[in-house]
C-alpha cells in the first residue's frame, strides 16, 4: 500500500457511475485509485491518449506503490505529450518509479531534468555532486546487517513498529479472523488494525549470530476501531499511549470536503487497562496530523503532518510537552529534513538520533530510510542508511533497541510475503578474520649471518603488490595475512641474488609460517679458500719473472672496472702473487711490482685511486703444493701449468661491512685480540686495512673511523690506534 501520512477516508460510496472520465476522475479525486485505474485504462483503449488520462493512470499506480505501471503510464505521457507542457511533478515521478524497477541511470537523468525544470525544488539538488551515489549506498558495511522476514507477515500490509519489552506493536491491514471487514478504496484492502506480537531472540547459522522474530499476533482492542490505527508508541513508564487514528472518537467527522484526516490520540492506563482516549489538542479536521514518536527524554513528540505553511506534501515536526502535560507550539524541523516530497515515520533512538523515511532526499528507491543527529538543537546534516535497510521500493518505519544493536524495518521490497512486510535486523561486528603470521629471516647463504636492508615484496595471486618491507639488524620480517590466500614473497638485496618462495595460507586461524631465506652472492662476487670476497673473474696471469699486463690479462681488468662503475661503492684491494720458485724476497718485490701494476691500469680506465690499493704477496699464499724454497728438501716438482696457477691477482672486497654484505667473525680472531691485549698497532710492510681489521675482528669501516682515515691509504711505520 502506499506509505502517505494522508491515510484518509472518503464518504462517498455506493453509487455505481457511468464508465466515463467524469466517474474515473471522482474516483480518483476520493483516493481510490483501484477502480480509477480500472476506469482510465478502459478509456484509454478506446483510444483517448490525453494528459488527463495519462497522467491518471500513471499516479494511479504511483500511490499505489505500483511501480512497473506507474513507470509504463509516465513514459506513454512522456512519449505522447511534449515535454514543454507536462508539469514538473511527473518529472519527479517518473524518475522514482524508473528507479524503484532499477533503472537507474535513466531515473537519474529524468531526476536531472525535473531539476533543469524546477530550479528551487531541493529534491533535484542533491544529484548535482553526486554522481556515484548508488555505489556509496549499495557498498558493504563496516558492520554485520542481517535482515529477517518476520512470522507475523501475511499477504497483506503489515508495517511499523515499536519495541515494548518482549513485545513488537505493529499495524496491519490483514483481515485475521474478522472475514467480510470493510475495504479501503485507496488499496482495495481493510482498514488498518494495530496489532501486538511476542518478540523471540533466535540463533542464527553462525557462532554469535543471531535473529529475531515476531509471532503469536494479535489485535490491541482496547484501540483499534472499524477506521485506521496505526503508528502506536508507549511512554517509558508504561502509563501513556500515543496512537495514530482516523477523525474518529465515538463518530467520524470529516472536512467540508468530505474527507476524514488522521489525529494523533493519547490514551491512559487506568487500573491495568487503556482509557481515557483523547485527541490531542493540535489536531484539525482540515488537515492530517499522524506518526507520533518520543525524545528520549518524552519531553518532545515529533509528529508527521501536511498542515499548511510546510515544506513539502508531509513534514515532520515537533512539540515540546509540558510540564502540566499541556503540548507548546508545532516548530517544523527545517529544510535540512523536509523537503517537497514526502518525510515520515519519525523515530528518535536513545542516542537522539533521528530516523525517518523520505523520498525527497536522494535514495535507493521510492521511501528511503535517513538518520540525522542534533548539533546545539539543530539538524544540520542527514544519512542515508543504505543497503541493505534501503531497497528500489518503499523502506520506512525504523525502529531500534536502546543498545543499537537489533531493531525492525517496513518494506515492500522484491521477496516479500505480502505488500508491506516487517523485517527485524541485528547489528553486530565482524568477526575477526582469520589471519596468519608470516615471518622470516634474511640471511648471507655462506656466514649464515642476517641481513639488514633487505628488501621484502609480498605479491598476491594476480601479481599485484601486496605490502613491501625493509628488513632490520636482525634480518627479520613479518606479514600478516588472510586465511586460505595465494602469495608470493621474493627478497632481494644489492650485491646478492634475489630469491622467491610461493607459499598458501592455510584455514587455521592465527597460525604462524616461517619462511627463511638464505641469500647468495651475485654471480660477479665470490669467495677465495680464506672466505674472503673478492671480483669473480678468469685468472689474470703473468709472464714468468714479468709484472707487464699481457693482454689476456687486460681483458679481465675490463672487466673489474666495468664492475666497479656498475658498483660505485665498492673498494677493493688488488692482490698479486708468484709461484714459489725464486727467492721469496725477490717474489715480493715482484708480486708487488704485478700489484701496482694492475691498480695502474683500472685507475688509467677511470676508477678513482681512492677505490683500489694494490698489495704483492709473493709466494706467501700458494694455491697449491708447488713449493720450491730454497731448502731442497722442501722443493716439490710441478709442472708450468700448475705453477703458472699461483702466478695470479685478486680482488678482495675490503668494504663489505659499509656494503652490507654478510660477514662471518671468526671468534679465533677476537681471541688473537685478547691474547694480543694491544690498544696500538704499528703498520708493517705488507700489513693492508683489511687484514689489520680482520684481526682485531673489526670491519674496515670502525678502523677508519677508530683512526679518522679517509681512503684506503696507510704508510709502513704508521700507529693505528685500536679501542
């Protein structure tokens, strides 16, 4: 049925008409759109296509809450009359009935065009700005809504409701027992009866979940009359009943237009039963006045009416309540809630929020459901509730629990038992979702040791970026991630390889993963017997008793200076070294000469002489068995290949520390340093910063700053100072 505070009765009734406009235009004018309907279609087909017509067959269905036809009707109008002479209220009306069927883009642009049209009307207004406001209506909720048809629904109009302790008082139009009771001709349906059901709190499907029902219906006596009664709310002492009622105590009275308005009425309880029905003094027979609701101090009513002087066709208002139980002056609540449409079912909850229906402010459907809080007594700003309280039909009569938690919504929504049913919801929280711990270490592959600045990138099934991190001193990470989810995790690292682990999430709730990874030099770096780091390169070999770059030799050197500008930070330590053949203090000098010689040719090609100190080693570090002292015992046979193998150069890596690659600290080396028990050291022939450093099982970058140094420059006689 159509949701109108203009619940009214027309007198006259009886006579049957002629099938003629005439008849179908009285019809219509005392509200019974049925048999208008019946008449206008019937005329149509006999070929008369005018505005009249049209126009009534499509308001016809319209209060009706008939939208497919009312939307069928308004575009035969749009299509048969030009648009210049059709007044801007169907404008209006066409675009809710498109919308309540779901059509929503050709709703907004019909709402766009009665805006164009009606400049001051504020219910075209708020498209402008708004152009994605059905995503922010349709989107999920932060919090669980579940909405549940309720028992007591028939395949009439039930609707509304307030809460009274383990009771639901509502309306309906259903017929119960009482067969034969009189039709309304608005709907063709029996005149409204308040109603009285016993609330039942059950669980639902889910662990926390649960639903609420109404059964158990039956008539509240002490009110309902043959007319309508509807809207029924009690004062928190249980002593006070407003009510919504036709013009009707003891007989019905009507204007001087023969229409019965609706009165608000007050009734007393009086030893346990409910009497002393009265109307309220603000009430008028030239107007309707109707769906009452409480503050939550009952110290104002708010009311719906169409008295004169409003807004739009109803508006909500309020009266204060005095303290000698007298009622002050109606005060319209103001254009921030009432529009030109149609405001109603007011209800205030016990944090003062403001609920009610409209179809004036920008919605889903017909009737939407708003809320709206008091700033210093003034309603400044409005909320559309959204789906899933709001649907394309008509969603009014909210009500809700003094802990928001539960609470009831009217509908005639698709899926329905009748026309109007009630709906009861919970509002609950979320569960937590179910998440997973996701942690690793980062580590060097050879020490075993963690790396700091390591970075994280977890990618999701399709590839997209989900989180990144750096990892700390400790090498760790940790992600927390969906339950029963697809992932990707690669860690990478200047100076290493990356590496990826595809892993899934399980469904067990907080369970933790561990996903370590061991990371590995790039291909460029490698490590020689003493696990020193050093350029990965071929041999670079010299000529027997030679220190000149061969040009095989040259060739490799290209190569550690293309690694070198590829690697800007890096600084290295050139060390040559002869095969044992000779005397050692001549394969020094010699070694040394092969040093200097290949630091000379990487600072030719560009690389800064801060970057590359050269060092020869002689016949110190064999790479084999080949020893040839100048004891004969000592001296073992080799073959050139095999001696040629220890006439070569290296390219240790001296700053790895600064680099942040992993480095293993021998302990032996600290303990050398304790035995050592020396806070100095004086730079020997051959000593480098590195293997100063290394022994006293510091890095080179704490030697340099231990010593204010800059570059890799140290003199034979030099005193380092160690802490």
């Amino acid at each position: 049925m159509r949701k109108t505070i203009t619940f009214i009765l027309a007198l006259s009734v009886g006579v049957v008409f002629a099938q003629s406009k005439r008849t179908a235009e009285k019809y219509f004018n005392n509200f019974e759109y049925v048999k208008s309907a019946e008449l206008y279609e019937k005329i149509y087909q006999k070929g008369d296509s005018s505005f009249l017509v049209l126009s009534r067959l499509g308001d016809s269905y319209y209060f009706n809450a008939i939208s497919k036809k009312s939307e069928f009707w308004y575009e035969k109008l749009f299509t048969t009359i030009p648009e210049e002479e059709i007044p801007a209220e169907y404008y209006f009306k066409y675009a809710q009935s498109l919308k309540s069927n779901k059509n929503y883009k050709r709703s907004d642009d019909w709402l766009r065009k009665f805006r164009a049209k009606s400049l001051e009307d504020s219910r075209g207004k708020e498209i402008e700005g708004n152009k994605n406001y059905l995503n922010e209506l349709t989107k999920e909720r932060k919090k669980i809504v579940t909405l549940n048809n309720v028992s007591i629904n028939t395949a009439y109009s039930d609707f509304g409701g307030f809460i009274s302790g383990d009771s639901l008082i509502f309306s309906s139009t259903s017929p119960g027992v009482e067969k034969g009771r009189k039709l309304y001709k608005w709907n063709n349906q029996p005149f409204i009866n308040v109603y009285v059901g016993a609330q039942k709190k059950l669980k639902g499907n889910k662990e926390k979940e649960y639903r609420y029902d109404v059964t158990e219906a039956r008539q509240m006596l002490s009110i309902n009359t043959k007319y309508h009664e509807s809207s029924v709310i009690i004062t928190k002492d249980g002593n006070t009943k407003y009510f919504t009622r036709n013009n009707y105590l003891k007989k019905l009275r009507a204007d001087n237009k023969r229409t019965v308005h609706l009165k608000l009425y007050k009734a007393e309880k009086i030893d346990g039963r409910w009497d002393n029905i009265t109307e309220l003094p603000f009430n008028s027979n030239d107007y309707s006045i109707g769906h009452p609701a409480l503050s939550n101090d009952e110290k104002t009513l708010y009311f719906v009416s169409d008295m004169p002087g409003g807004i739009g066709q109803t508006d909500l208002y309020k009266i204060q309540i005095l303290e000698d139980g007298s009622f002050g002056e109606p005060e319209n609540l103001g254009k921030t809630i009432n529009t030109e449409g149609r405001e109603m079912f007011p209800f205030v909850a016990a944090d003062n929020t403001l609920y009610f229906s409209s179809d004036g402010h920008l919605g889903l459907g017909l009737l939407d459901v708003f809320a709206s809080r008091q700033e210093e007594g003034t309603y400044k700003a409005i909320d559309n509730l959204g789906s899933p309280f709001n649907s394309p039909k008509d969603d009014f009569a909210f009500v809700i629990d003094d802990t928001n938690a539960y609470g009831y919504v009217s509908s005639n929504r698709e899926g329905g038992k009748g026309d109007d049913d009630i709906y009861s919801f919970t509002i609950r929280e979320p569960e937590p979702p179910c998440m997973q711990n996701i942690t690793g270490i980062v580590k060097d592959k050879k020490f075993e040791t963690p790396l700091k600045d390591a970075k994280i990138v977890l990618t999701d099934e399709q590839g997209k970026i989900v989180a990144e991190q750096i990892t700390k001193v400790s090498g760790e990470f940790a992600f927390t991630l969906p339950c029963n989810k697809l992932y990707k995790v690669t860690a990478s690292k200047q100076y290493y390889k990356p590496d990826s682990n595809e892993f899934k999430t399980t469904e067990k709730r907080d369970l933790i993963l561990n996903l370590d990874f061991n990371l590995g030099v790039i291909d460029e770096f490698t490590y020689n017997d003493r696990n020193e780091l050093m350029i990965r390169i071929d041999p670079i070999f010299f000529d027997y008793n030679k220190s000149n770059i061969r040009p095989d030799a040259a060739k490799e050197l290209d190569r550690i200076v293309s690694i070198m500008n590829r690697f800007p930070k890096l600084i290295i330590e050139s060390t040559s070294h002869t095969d044992a053949r000779g005397k050692a203090r001549y394969n020094e000098s010699l070694s040394d000469r092969r040093a200097k010689s290949t630091v000379r040719y990487i600072i030719s090609k560009g690389i800064s002489e801060d970057r590359i100190i050269g060092k020869g080693y002689g016949e110190s570090k064999l790479t084999n068995n080949c020893v040839d002292n100048d004891s004969h015992s000592n001296r073992v046979k080799c073959t050139e290949e095999e001696h040629q193998a220890n006439r070569r150069s290296e390219f240790l890596i001296t700053n790895i520390s600064e680099l942040g690659i992993g480095l293993k600290v021998v302990t032996q080396v600290r303990e050398n340093k304790a035995k050592q028990n020396a806070n100095s050291h004086v730079v020997k022939e051959g000593d480098t910063l590195f293997s100063i450093a290394k022994f006293y099982g510091i890095t080179v970058d704490q030697l340099k700053k231990l010593n204010k140094l800059s570059g890799n420059k140290i003199s034979i006689g030099q005193t380092l100072k160690i802490n």
